[in-house]
C-alpha cells in the first residue's frame, strides 16, 4: 500500500512539473512572440566570396597565404612565373632604345638636309642675278634649280622618316607598358578585406587562363537571407531597419537593414491564380549587419553562424523590450538603460561556430 502511495506521489508530482514547465515555455513564447508589424525569418551568416584566378596561363611559383588567413587590399596573395615575359620584355626595351637612336639619326640627317637647301636657295637666288645679267647660260640656272627642288624633297623625306621614328618609338614604349601590364598580372593581390575560404591551387601547378587559385570571403559585406511571405514582402523597402540575433548569443541583436528584396517569389509554382496560393508565395529578403560594426571586429566575423533575423516593417512601431538590447552598447530604445555589448566569452562563441 505505501509503495501504491509513493508511486501515485511521484506521478503527481512529475505531473505537476511538466504542467510548471509547460506554463513556463508558454509564458515565454507569449513573452518573445512577434507584434503586428514586424516580421522574423530564419538564416545564417553569409559573405560574398570572391575569387582569385590567373588572367594569363602559368606556373605558380608562390602562394603566400593559407587557409583561414585574412587578407587586406592590394596584398599580393600568389605570383606566377614570368621568367619568359621578363626576357620579352628586355627585347621591348631594346626596341625602344632602339626606336630612340633611329630618331636621334633622323634628327642628323633633317640637320644635313636643311643645311644642304640653305646652300642650293643660295646658289639659286646667286644664279638668278647672273641670268639676269647674261653671265650664266639657262642651262647652268636650271641646274641650280633642280639641286634646290631635290634639297626640299630631300628635308621632306628627312622630316617623315622622323615621324616614323616617333611612331616607332610610341609603339616600342606602348609594347614596353604592355608586358609590364601582363607581368603585373602575373601577381595575384586581394581586392577585399576578408579571410581564405579555400586554396584551390599548390606552388608549381601549371594553370590555364582563368584558372583559380584562391576563394576568399569578403567580409566587409556579411549579410543573412531569410525568406518571408508576400504579404510581408510588399510592405518591405530597400534599407528597411533589421536586427540579427544569433543562436550562440541569443541576448544581443546585431543592428542590420534590408538590402534586397527578391522580385520573385521561392518554392513555390511561377502561376499562381488563386488567393489561397499567393498566400503561400515566399519571397527572399536580404538583411546586411552593419558595415561599421562588421569592420571593426572583422578578424572575429565567421560565416555559417545560425540565427534569426527580424525586420520592422513600420517604422513607428517601437522594438518589443525582447528585441532592444543592441550590441554594441546603445541604449534601450523607450527607456534610460543603458544595454552592455558582448563580453569576452559570447565573442569567442561566435568566433569558434563554423558552418559544417
């Protein structure tokens, strides 16, 4: 009989537990459920990636990152080999000087020519005089003034051959710049500020055009994608005002806003005619965590961080008291309290989740 007693206690009491608990869940859901005029989605952190690939085909002589490093602007990340353009461009540069010294040679010869039709003007206008006078034949003055009509052909001639030097020289310098260009190329630098995702290629690997050598994560645009249904779709604009809340600090929000919204709607049929179906259209929404904020704890940021992102949709409803404590340190909107930012141990809860 007392054990029949025992059991129907502890049954009671067990029974009385999960009624606790559940009034407990209950009143909290109650406590964190959405007001009109806002709407939530869930997603995870995302990054644009960016790849690194070789514009010319080569061998890769050097990679200087790894895995997981960050990169910054302009940071030479990789460098192919460009011992044949090298010698290429000696050959270009022997041309230019090349070109240079043909120039200097017209130059000389314009100098001759100029000189040899001052004297043959000369002996001419001479000649004219004597003719003039009768003390020179008609055949003798012709002949001074063929040598004067051959001087002027002869500085024409002088003057193209400089303007194809000049050409010459133009060509051999545009040549010169352009193998410097391909040379340049041939040193792969990061264009953003970010971490190596992958490393697709090993020092010594031969690569054709285009081939690529690195997959990085830009990091100075990290955003999260939920998808949220068309009735609240159309009442979203672009720069709308988000909050992020992630499931490893699930006490703070990260201040975002709206930077795209899809046009079309997401798993669901391109024809839909009836209002039962429209109902059911999801559209994606693209929800970017403030540049700022990202920048200044970049080395921290990780992608695949799973949470919850919320989107007001009216700009004159206040934040629920749930959704207020924004990191880093603001105060609480409505009241004069201030809201603390991450401590040392939520950060290094965000740093170490990973997308699997």
């Amino acid at each position: 009989m007392s054990k029949r007693i025992v059991l129907i206690v502890v049954v009671a009491l067990i029974a009385g537990g999960g009624w606790i608990w559940w009034r407990f869940a209950e009143t909290q859901v109650a406590a964190n459920a959405l007001p009109p005029g806002f709407v939530s989605g869930n997603g995870r952190i995302e990054a644009v990636q960016v790849d690194v690939s070789t514009k010319y085909a080569g061998r890769v002589v050097n990679i200087s990152v790894e895995e997981g490093d960050m990169v910054k602007p302009g940071q030479i990340l990789a460098q192919l080999d460009t011992a044949e353009l090298q010698a290429t461009l000696e050959k270009a540069v022997a041309q230019h000087a090349e070109a240079m010294e043909s120039l200097v040679e017209t130059d000389a010869d314009i100098a001759s020519c100029e000189s040899a039709l001052l004297l043959a003007a000369n002996n001419l206008e001479r000649s004219k005089k004597l003719l003039q006078r009768n003390a020179m034949s008609r055949e003798e003055y012709d002949t001074r003034k063929n040598q004067q009509q051959k001087a002027v052909a002869a500085l024409k001639s002088a003057m193209a051959h400089r303007r194809t030097a000049e050409r010459a020289i133009e060509a051999a310098n545009a040549e010169v710049k352009r193998i410097q260009t391909q040379i340049s190329d041939y040193t792969l630098d990061a264009t953003v500020s970010g971490r190596v995702l992958y490393r697709l290629a090993e020092e010594g690997e031969v690569l054709s055009a285009g081939g690529k050598v690195l997959t990085l994560l830009d990091l100075s645009n990290v955003y999260m994608e939920i998808y949220v249904p068309s009735h609240a779709a159309s009442q979203i604009s672009i720069h709308t005002e988000a909050r992020v809340q992630l499931d490893v600090a699930p006490q703070y929000l990260l201040p975002a806003e709206v930077v795209f919204v899809s046009p079309e709607a997401q798993f669901t049929p391109k024809q839909v005619e009836t209002l039962k179906e429209r109902d059911k259209l999801m559209f994606r929404v693209k929800v970017q965590i403030a540049r700022e904020l990202v920048k200044q704890h970049i080395d921290k940021v990780k992608t695949g961080v799973r949470g919850v992102a919320y989107v007001r949709l009216d700009e004159h409803v206040p934040w629920p008291e749930h959704l207020r404590n924004v990191f880093p340190k603001t105060t609480l909107e409505g009241t004069d309290q201030p809201a603390s930012g991450f401590s040392d141990d939520t950060i290094a809860k965000v740093t170490s989740a990973r997308q699997r």
